[in-house]
C-alpha cells in the first residue's frame, strides 16, 4: 500500500482515466463503419483504435487532432472504404462531447483539498481546454503533448511534467487507465504510479496497446482513489 502522506501533487491522465473515452471513440466511429456496412463489435472497434493511434503517435510528431483524422483515415483504408465528407474530422470535433466517468468530479474536488493536481494528457492544448470545462476542477499544472511535442509513453512528457511541478519525483503520484502509455514509463523513470483499471472485467486492452507492468497500486475508479488518498 502506497504512503499518500508523502506525495504534494497527483499527476493524471485524461482521456480513458478521468473521461470515458471509449464511449466517445465508439459514439463517433461506429455510425461510419455502420454508414459504410463494417458492422465491428466494439471491442474490435477499440482494438483497431488503439492500434492504430500508437502507430501513428510513435511516428513524427502531428498535433493530436490530426492523429484523430489520421485513425479513421488509416480504418477507412483497413476496412477498404472511402470517407465521407466530413468523416474524417469527426472523432476529433467529438471530443469536446466525451464524458467523465460518474465518479470523476467529485473525486477530483476531494483529492483537490489535500493535493496540487496536474494534467499529463496525450492531446492538444485548445482540446483539453474544452474537456476541461466538464471536469470542474481547477488543475495546478497542465502539461499536454502538444507543449512537450511527444506522445506518452515517451520519458520526456513526465520530464517536462516534473520541471514544470517543481517537486521530486518522490512527491508525485502519477494515477492513469493505460499500463502502456502511463505504468510503463513511470516504472522506467521511478515515479510512483496508480492503475485506475477502468476495464476491470472486460477482456483486453480495449482502445490502448497491451503491455505488461505493475503499478504501486490498483483501483477500478476515481472514488476507490480518493478513499485510499484520503480516508
């Protein structure tokens, strides 16, 4: 068990950890597979998704809402049919509209009485400024890809993270869905970490690459967080 009495900030991932994505990403794919009669299960939806974004992320670097247009471009080509005007763009114009999880806010507004509370996110800036809007909570620090110019699970997004917050790496607890983009590298760089493992239950990685690690400590959710944080 983690000693919370030693940490000053908690770090966060965004989408998949405090906003549901998967039900964002299947809410705007599956009505264009379904237009152009690819009838994929969502957990086929989701892998195809998470393979497709790590490829992509590990090439150059292109501001998330293209990589957005780049997922459902390279899905179209996989699945052999054209887009439609305007279909390319429609997972990224969705974002804004994707929700927390039920639990995330009010454990957010808990953790924010004892913590600073930062954001490490794989997206753009003018894109988490809309998610932001529905977390209702003031983060300390935000530190996007698109300010470092990688994607997790790149080293140097929870490098920059750790300038900006100005604290040791044994003052910040780093809390994420994605063992692969988050567990991964803060095992690599010695910074604690919590699985929030948003798909206890459900079989696979779903919209993430699987990869093997082991957190400091595992939760289901937020609130399972702010209970072992606070008490």
């Amino acid at each position: 068990m983690l000693n919370f009495s030693q940490f000053k900030c908690l770090t966060f991932d965004c989408y998949g950890t405090l906003i549901d994505w998967e039900t964002g990403i299947l809410g705007a794919l599956k009505p264009i597979l379904e237009g152009h009669h690819r009838n994929l299960g969502d957990e086929e939806i989701l892998e195809l998704y998470g393979t497709l974004e790590a490829q992509i992320e590990a090439g150059e670097y292109l501001p998330y809402r293209l990589v957005l247009q780049r997922v459902t471009q390279r899905l179209g080509a996989r699945l052999s049919f054209p887009l439609y005007e305007g279909e390319a763009t429609a997972l990224a114009e969705s974002l804004k509209n994707w929700p927390p999880f039920p639990d995330t806010v009010a454990a957010l507004k808990r953790l924010k009485s004892r913590y600073k509370l930062a954001i490490i996110s794989n997206t753009d800036d003018d894109l988490f400024a809309d998610t932001a809007k529905t977390l209702q909570t003031h983060f300390d620090y935000v530190i996007t890809a698109q300010q470092v110019g990688r994607y997790k699970p790149s080293h140097r997004n929870f490098e920059r993270a750790l300038e900006i917050i100005g604290l040791p790496k044994d003052k910040v607890l780093h809390c994420a869905q994605s063992v692969f983009h988050d567990v991964v590298p803060c095992r690599e760089l010695g910074i604690a970490s919590v699985w929030v493992n948003r798909r206890a239950g459900k079989k696979g990685a779903g919209a993430t690459r699987s990869a093997n690690e082991t957190a400091d400590l595992t939760v289901t959710n937020l609130a399972e967080l702010a209970k072992a944080a606070l008490g």
